[in-house]
C-alpha cells in the first residue's frame, strides 16, 4: 500500500458533486491513505448534488495544512461555496507554498482562482469555467487530466480514472 503513511484532505460543502468527491477519496484510501473530509462545521453531513451524504470529520479551522500531504478540491457547485471561506483559500495558498498536490476537477478551479494560485499554471476544468481560469492567468488545456507541478487538474466525471490515478501517482512522491 504505496500511500500507507500518507493524510489527505478533502473539502466539502453543499451540492458538491458525488462522484469528483468520493472516486479519488476511495481510490486513495484503496492505497493506504488517510483521507480526511473538512468542512466549514465538524461533523455536518453535506449532500452532494445528487443525493449521496459526506459527513466532515473536521472544520476548516481545526486543520492545518503543514498536517497533510494534499488536498482534494471537487467539484459541483460547492466550489462558489467553499471559496468564499478564508480558511479554504489560507489552506490551498499554503499546500501551494509547500508544493504539495493539489488535486481540482470541475468547477473546482473556482477555488485555486480566488487563492490566487494560477498565473502561469498549464490546467484543465469543466469548459465552462475555461474563461475563469484564462482570466486567472492560467494556460488553459482540453485534456482529461493536467499536471503542471503539483497541481493536477480534471475536466468532469468520466476523466475521473486517470485524475485519481495521477494524484495518487503525485502523492506517493
């Protein structure tokens, strides 16, 4: 088990979409990981957007960044949520200072967009967002997954196999 001795957090809010939360949660922790689930409140179950519950162990404000190996940001519609809260953006800025992975699928990018962490970065996301991350000062590519450093990014859903793999393949670094 490659990622036996490694702590991973995941964020969530409401209406978070299911699959980009619980693929690479389940896939890293098949490996051996520890993987946390924060949210603004210890111990609120959040509901994705279709339906299935994610329970945080953890509030932003009780962990601290320097604590964990990485961070898993899904997407839905939780991104505009979770990017309004300081702590998130305080967390991401200091995993980003660390050089430590990143994961974003999505709508995700929303997050990385407002902790400022994107000049200059090679990503991917939901086309939707394409104009938000160019805007961010991001190089934007149509690709399942994206690796530039430490931040690996993904587009939606069905890229969910090689995005988990290559974030688990960037933690076991």
């Amino acid at each position: 088990m490659r990622l036996q001795e490694k702590k991973v957090m995941a964020i969530v809010d409401d209406e978070f979409e299911d699959l980009e939360l619980w693929y690479p949660v389940m896939r890293l922790r098949e490996e051996g990981a520890t993987v946390h689930l924060i949210g603004n409140e210890k111990g609120k179950t959040y509901i994705g957007k279709y339906g299935v519950p994610a329970t945080s162990e953890f509030a932003y404000q009780d962990v601290k960044a320097q604590e964990y190996d990485g961070i898993l940001v899904p997407g839905g519609w939780a991104p505009d949520k979770l990017r309004r809260y300081e702590e998130v953006l305080t967390i991401v800025k200091e995993m980003d200072k660390d050089q430590k992975p990143i994961g974003q699928i999505c709508h995700a990018g929303w997050v990385l967009i407002s902790a400022k962490i994107l000049e200059g970065k090679k990503v991917t996301s939901t086309p939707g967002i394409r104009d938000d991350m160019e805007n961010a000062g991001a190089v934007w590519l149509d690709e399942a997954v994206v690796i530039d450093g430490h931040i690996i990014s993904s587009r939606r859903p069905p890229d969910l196999p090689p995005y988990a793999k290559a974030f688990a393949d960037a933690l076991a670094k």
